[in-house]
C-alpha cells in the first residue's frame, strides 16, 4: 500500500514528537516552519524546534515569512501533498492553502475542543483548575480551532502536572494517535463531526505580565498560576530592596491551609517551604529563583537571602 504523501506545517517544540511519527509511517514531502528569529541577549538567530527536526530527518524545510504569499502557496500547489498536518504552526492558514490538498488539512489541537481554542491551550486550562484536558485532531476550515473533529484522547491532569509536563504529555498523545486517525480518515472509516456550539472557549496568548502573583487571591488561584506559567513566563514576585524591588519567580509551590490577615506576608521560614500569606489561606513555596540567580529550594534560598518572618511581598 503506497505511503501517504503530506506536508506538514509546525514551529512550536510540541509538534516534533508528531513530526516524527508521520515521518516513519508516511510519506513527509516538506516541512513547512516560521522564519529562523534573533533571540538570546546576542540576538542569534535560532531555528524553530521543528526546522532542527526535520533537518535530523533529512526532510526538505520551508520558512515563508507569510503562509499567504503567492510565491509560497505556489510551491505548496507544485509540491501537490495528498493531506497537510498542521501542529503548533504559528500562523492562520488562508482558503488558498486549505484548498489545495484533496484530503483537506488535518490539525493537532491541545485540548478538549470546543473549550480552549486559540494559542494557550495548555497554559488556561491549568490556570482555570481543569481536572482534564487532551488532544483533538480536526479538519481545518477557515475559522480559528473551529473545524470538524476526527477525533479526541483525553488525559487527566494531576496536581503535580505545570505547563512544561502537561506539553510533553500531549506531545506524545498528538504522535501516538495521528497516523491511524489519518489512516482512518483517508480510508473512510472515520467521518469529521461538527464541534458542539455549547461550551467554547479562547485561549488567548499568555504575555510575560500574566505571571505577575497577586497575593489578594486564593491559596488555590496562585498555585494554578504557578503551574500554569512554569517554565514560561513563570510565576513572580517582587521583595522590597534597598534600590529597587527583587524579582523571585516561583517554580513549586502547594497550597497550605495557615491562614493570616496581610496578603502577601512571610508567615513561617522552613525546611518544607516559605509560606505566604494569601487573601485565602497560605501558599508554601518549595523552589524559588532570586532575579539574576540560580533556581534554589526553599531551603537553599533561605540560607543565603536576606528573607524575614513578618517581610510583605508585593
């Protein structure tokens, strides 16, 4: 039986796992990626995640600065894939693209849709405290995450999931379920269902400002805040200094049910952890990061920063 010939179109590091599943079981005819981008504080240019993929694969690469241009939608009608797999691509795709494949174009979603279509998936449905998400596999139309589904593989989400576990666990749901949902899909056996109107939701794109703690909410609000923003843009506060205030980003942390009347508060310093005051009950820092630092236990940061019982972080 021939190998199905796609095209697949991803950047973020999410989609390399299912990159790699269609490269054993189908036919890859390009990989198409956003634009090589300066980051770091020497302004490098760095490949998308899925472009170092691809080239490990020895698969041809594509980086248009727009999925709309004339000259790119031309070299995808030449290319002529039987179906494109979008994963974390980056980019709308215009009715030009979706036409061009006889099986239409295939999308990775991470979560349950209709709720958290858009960018963050992952990162709101920690933040909202959902007991679980998964992956969808739909047909794209022209809307944003609002085509048809194939299919849907759920999985819990645990109290010692954060962003960065969360992703890697649907990486690997994404790649384990793509090739037969494609194989269904292109035999016949597996029809597209129209997402149900009740119960959608937006995602929108987290910025750096969302990690910011405010220590007025719940105990419970905080930890999913930490969770939700680990590694990126991670969990912060400030520490009043003598120049200007001190950056701590938080990497773990629990609720803890020690209550006090000044949000914000050091309550106790301890081998377990540093507790703060929340408007609702406490929350206990395990790791920590001073601006400039390394990441620390609680324990090792309480041995060397100038941190006190009684100091309010802000």
């Amino acid at each position: 039986m021939p190998r199905m010939q796609i095209v697949f179109m991803g950047s973020a590091e999410l989609a390399g796992p299912i990159l790699r599943a269609l490269h054993r079981e189908t036919e890859v005819l390009a990989v198409v990626t956003q634009p090589d981008r300066p980051r770091g504080r020497n302004l490098h240019l760095q490949f998308p995640p899925v472009k170092t993929t691809a080239l490990e694969l020895g698969l041809p690469v594509l980086q248009p600065a727009r999925a709309r241009d004339p000259e790119f939608v031309g070299a995808l009608q030449q290319i002529a894939p039987e179906l494109i797999v979008v994963v974390a691509y980056g980019q709308i795709l215009p009715p030009s693209i979706l036409a061009i494949p006889p099986r239409g174009c295939i999308n990775v979603h991470t979560s349950i849709l209709p709720k958290y279509r858009g960018a963050a998936p992952i990162q709101w449905a920690l933040l909202n405290g959902e007991s679980e998400t998964g992956v969808t596999i739909m047909k794209m139309d022209e809307g944003l995450d609002t085509g048809p589904i194939l299919r849907i593989k759920e999985t819990p989400i645990s109290d010692g999931d954060d962003s960065q576990t969360l992703h890697d666990r649907l990486a690997q749901l994404g790649a384990e379920i793509i090739v037969p949902t494609i194989q269904a899909y292109a035999a016949g056996q597996l029809q597209p269902q129209a997402q149900p109107a009740a119960g959608a939701s937006y995602a929108r794109k987290i910025t750096k400002e969302d990690g910011q703690i405010h220590w007025t909410k719940p105990a419970g609000t905080i930890w999913n805040q930490v969770r939700a923003f680990t590694p990126w843009p991670g969990a912060y506060t400030f520490q009043q200094a003598e120049n200007k205030p001190r950056l701590l980003k938080i990497w773990h942390a629990t609720p803890d049910s020690a209550r006090h009347i000044s949000p914000g508060e050091v309550i106790a310093l301890e081998k377990t952890g540093i507790l703060i005051a929340c408007g609702e009950q406490s929350l206990r820092v395990t790791e920590l990061q001073r601006e400039g630092g390394r990441r620390t236990t609680a324990q090792e940061f309480i041995s060397g920063n100038n941190l006190r019982v009684g100091e309010r972080l802000v």
